[in-house]
C-alpha cells in the first residue's frame, strides 16, 4: 500500500465529488423528462385504460423492456458513435451523461409505471364520473394520488444513477469511479479507494433519507 499526500488530494477529491454529483443530478433531469412521460404512456395505453391501444402498448413495452435489458458498462460502450455526435466526445464527465441519460429512463418510466398501477382504480371511476378529461384524469387524479410513491421511485433511480456515474470511471468518466480505480486500484492507493467507497455511501445515504422524508411528507397531505 502506498501513502497518500492528502493535503494536495483533498482537492482532487472534492473536483471528483461535484463530477459525480452532476453525472447523477444532470442525467436524473434529462432522464426524468423522458422516463415520466414514458411511464405514462405505458400505464394509459394499457389494456381498459384511458388511451387504451395494444400496437402502442406494446411498441413502448418493448422498447423499454429491451433497452433496460442491457448491462450500463454494455450500453456505455455500445453507443460510443452516438455519444460522440451528441456531445463531439467520448471521455470525461460530459461523455458520460449521454449513456446514463439512455440508461435511467427506461427504469424510470418503468418505475413510474409501477407507482401509477398502485393508484386505485376507483380514483379513475369517480374522476369520470365527474365528467373529468382523460388529461384531466391523468394530471390532476393519478398523478398527484400517486406522488408520493413516485418520490420513492425516483430516489431508488437516483440512487441507481450514483451507482452507475462510479461504473462509468472503468471508462474514463469521471468522478468517484474514476478516482478509485485510477488512484486507489491501480496505484495500490488503497487509502484513496477507501475514501471513495465512504464518500459513495454517505451520498446515496443522504439522497435515500431526502427521498423517503419527502415521500412521508407528501402521504401526510
């Protein structure tokens, strides 16, 4: 095990935390706009639900049946091409939103999935009832009577997007996974990969508390 100058490192470190913090915050937005809408239009077009269409419900399920089915470190390597015409490279921290922006949305448009199906359907009866839009049904009953459970859903993405900004170092991305396997395997820094680990706990630590005392907060309306 070699030593560490931590009074020059620190600094490093700290440059390796923000990284993370934007591939899970920039990727979780961008994946966010894309995975809600996603689940919605799964749960909608569903057999006896409001936009009920069975060529729709299946091109959508299979798309995100088919994309979730990839392993990140796969998908990551896999869409290269498309990563450099997106964002005109492949390395770094910006290079690596692309993939976990392709990666986060289908589970998040599944989780979202899940959270809407938990909503009772009397909720949709008596939307209709009231003579209530299908939009109207959507926005202003399903949506908001299943909040609370969608909060949970999308701490556990976030969660899952942390998890894979640290993969995404095995490639150059950036980050606490970068700094590990850079510094902490590769240079036998075993005092550095340590730090990283801890660092990575207290992280999804913090945003899993915020997520689960937002979600109680929400159901206590």
């Amino acid at each position: 095990m070699r030593s560490t100058d931590w009074s020059t490192f620190w600094v490093r470190v700290w440059e390796a935390t923000l990284e993370t913090l934007a591939m899970t915050a920039f990727p979780l937005l961008f994946a966010s706009l894309i995975g809600i809408p996603l689940g919605v239009a799964v749960v909608v077009t569903r057999k006896g639900q409001l936009f009920e269409n069975k060529i729709a419900f299946q091109i959508l399920n299979t798309i995100v049946n088919v994309v979730r089915s990839v392993p990140f470190i796969i998908l990551m390597v896999a869409i290269i091409p498309f990563t450099r015409l997106v964002v005109g490279t492949t390395i770094g921290t910006t290079a690596a939103m692309v993939p976990l922006v392709i990666f986060a949305a289908p589970f998040i448009a599944r989780l979202v999935e899940s959270s809407l199906l938990e909503v009772d359907p009397g909720v949709t009866e008596a939307a209709k009832s009231m003579g209530a839009t299908p939009w109207q049904i959507i926005f202003r009953f399903l949506i908001p009577e299943a909040l609370s459970s969608l909060v949970l859903n999308l701490t556990i993405a976030t969660v899952g997007l942390v998890g894979a900004s640290a993969m995404a170092g095995a490639v150059g991305g950036g980050g606490l996974g970068d700094l590990a396997i850079a510094y902490g395997y590769q240079r036998f820094h075993s005092d550095v990969m340590l730090v990283t680990v801890i660092l990575l706990v207290i992280i999804v630590q913090i945003i899993q508390t915020g997520g689960n005392r937002l979600s109680r907060a929400i159901r206590r309306r």
